[in-house]
C-alpha cells in the first residue's frame, strides 16, 4: 500500500502498533496548497490588496476580512463571475488547528471559463461526456486519490436549496482543486455545497492525523450550524474515500437528513491486508463498528472495479448498515471515476429529490 516495503510494514505495525502511525502512513497523501486565505486589506486608494500575479481571487462575502487565491494548479473551470461567488473564512477545531472555510454561492447555469470548439463557453457537468442530460460537450470532473485535505478549509455553495450538503473529500485533493466540482454538483443537485479541508491540506495547519479527521469535521460541523443556521435535518453528510472516515464518526453521533458514502474503507488494516476479519485495538478508521450506529438513511455508492479500496468494503458496509438504502454499484467504475457515469448523478438525484422527502412525509 502507497509502496511500502516489507520492513517499512513490519515497523508500522510493531514495536507496538500505532494507529496514528497507520493513518498518516497509508491514507494521507496531502498535495501542494493550489489556494491560500488572505486577510483582506482595509479600503484604500491604489488597489490595495491586488491579486497576486497568476491567481484568481474571491472575496469572503458578508464578513468581508478574507479573501481567496487560487493558483494555476486549482486548474478553476468557470469566470471571475463563479469566482466572486465564493466565500473563505478560518475557524478552529478542538485540537487547536486553524481550520479553513469555503462558502461557495452556486450559480444555476454557470459556465466555464474555458472555451469550447467554436468559442462557445462549456456548462460544467458531472455525468458522462456525451450523455443525453449532458448540456455541452466536454466535462467538469475532478478525480482523487485514497484520502485528503490542521487550520480546516470548508466550502458552500448557496442556493435556495432544501438540504446542504457537508462534503469530505477524497486524499490528494485539496478545496482549491474541488472548487469546480463542487460548483457543478451543487448546481445539479440544487444542494448548496460546503466543505472543508483536513488538517495538513490546503489552507489547514496542523498535520494529517485520524483523531484530527474527527476534530475537522465536528469544527465544521458547528462552522455550517452557527454561522449558517443550518439544521441537522437540512444537512446532507458526504464522504468521499477517506473522507468517509470523519462522516461516519460523524453521522453516528449526530442525526441529520441522509448520510452518502462514495468509495468507503470498512477500516485501515482491511484496506492494507484485505485477508483481516475483524477490527484489532489498533486498527485505524473503522468505519466498519461504527456504520451501524448512524440513524439517518445512507446510500453507499461504489464502483466494482475499485482499484484502490476494494468493492468488498462497500459491501460490508451496506451490509453492516441497518439504514442502508438502495445502494450504486457502478459496474466498471474504478476508484476516480464514478463520477463519469451518467448513473452518479442520477442516483444522487432520486436520493435526494425522491426518497429523502417521502421518508419525511
């Protein structure tokens, strides 16, 4: 796993075993900040406070005191217009690391920036190039890797929406990257989006660790509630390969309106040696002992060529999970790209738009 030796193995998990160690070995994979929080300067003449060359900046909204800059590496699909829709702000998690915030306010229709043959400017979509739903050639899709994002950087994106969905995303990725995702998910779902980044991605401080997984989402948790007025049953929890991890230490102690779990790990040391079948003290994430607790519906989705957490996991879970849904398996999906199928969005859609209102009625 992530090319570990034979030795490097047997002292990661001897002498004694360290679940931290575990965690930080095998799942985080924390990529190079594509973005950074600002302080935004006081009014002054000159245009103060510019962008710096080759980034793209959006301001914090309302509190007006941070200013987001994106790099050439955030690879941002749409124009300034999307841009400026984005809020950023920093709050602080239990463990004492800066967390940073994404607010994203997101536009019904909003195109790329980036020109199709012909001049025309691409919509962004997140079904299948080509599909029948799909508004213009030519998609927007982020992929991952297994885990990601110790100052947490959350993301929203605002709509006159019924539910709000608290996005973890996969490793290797940061919200910079997932900022055009984003966008166009929330767009297709008619969901506001907010998300965040873990400790030691992104904008976050602090270093990638799994009790600091559970302290970044419970900071924006409380971040989506306080400043947002956000109910428990308005919110959608979302986790994506390790960031199924923090959503469902989450879900399984707080009630919300669903719980979706894209490519999830039953725990650590499964994911390391697919043969274990039980859950060891020194296990990390396991998701596994803790899915049966969550009270709210939960759709797993997973693709059954996963070439990095297997498809078994998935199964476990909804097997585990006594308020498991109809689940997605996406035959020939790998671990990044089940986004592409045109069945991604449609399932979401059902779930969300379909059967979350008649379990409320």
């Amino acid at each position: 796993m992530n090319g570990l030796s034979l030795s490097e193995l047997c002292c990661l998990f001897c002498c004694p075993p360290c679940p931290g160690r575990i965690a930080a070995k095998l799942a985080f994979l924390p990529p190079e900040a594509t973005y950074s929080l600002v302080p935004e300067p006081e009014p002054g003449p000159g245009g103060a406070g510019a962008a710096p060359l080759g980034t793209l900046r959006a301001s914090s909204g309302a509190p007006g005191r941070w200013k987001l800059h994106l790099t050439e590496r955030a690879d941002f699909q749409y124009s300034q217009r999307e841009l400026d829709t984005i809020e950023v702000f920093p709050t602080k998690s239990a463990r004492g690391n800066r967390v940073s915030c994404m607010y994203v306010r997101c536009v019904p229709g909003a195109r790329q920036g980036h020109q199709a043959q012909g001049g025309h400017p691409q919509l962004a979509w997140v079904g299948r190039p080509g599909d029948s739903n799909d508004p213009a050639p030519g998609g927007c899709l982020l992929g991952e890797r297994w885990g990601t994002g110790a100052t947490l950087s959350c993301g929203y994106i605002h709509l006159l929406a019924r539910y709000t969905v608290l996005f973890s995303h996969g490793n290797a990725v940061d919200l910079g990257q997932m900022s055009s995702f984003y966008i166009g998910l929330g767009s297709r779902l008619h969901c506001n989006i907010f998300s965040y980044d873990y400790s030691g991605y992104g904008a976050s401080s602090g270093r990638p660790s799994e009790r600091n997984l559970y302290a970044d989402i419970d900071a924006a948790w409380q971040a989506l509630r306080t400043r947002y007025g956000i109910s428990p049953d308005s919110i959608i929890l979302y986790g994506q390969s390790i960031g199924t991890v923090p959503t469902v230490d989450l879900a399984s102690r707080y009630e919300c309106a669903a719980v979706v779990l894209h490519s999830p790990l039953t725990s650590g040391m499964r994911v390391a040696f697919p043969d274990t079948k039980k859950t060891y003290c020194f296990d990390a994430f396991p998701n596994i002992e803790k899915v049966s607790k969550i009270t709210s519906p939960v759709l797993i989705i997973h693709g059954t060529e996963d070439e990095v957490i297997d498809f078994s996991h998935g199964l476990a879970l909804y097997e585990r999970c006594p308020k498991a849904v109809e689940p997605l398996w996406v035959e020939g999906a790998g671990h990044n790209d089940i986004e592409l199928y045109s069945q991604y969005l449609e399932r979401l859609r059902r779930f969300i738009s379909q059967e979350l209102p008649s379990q409320r009625a």
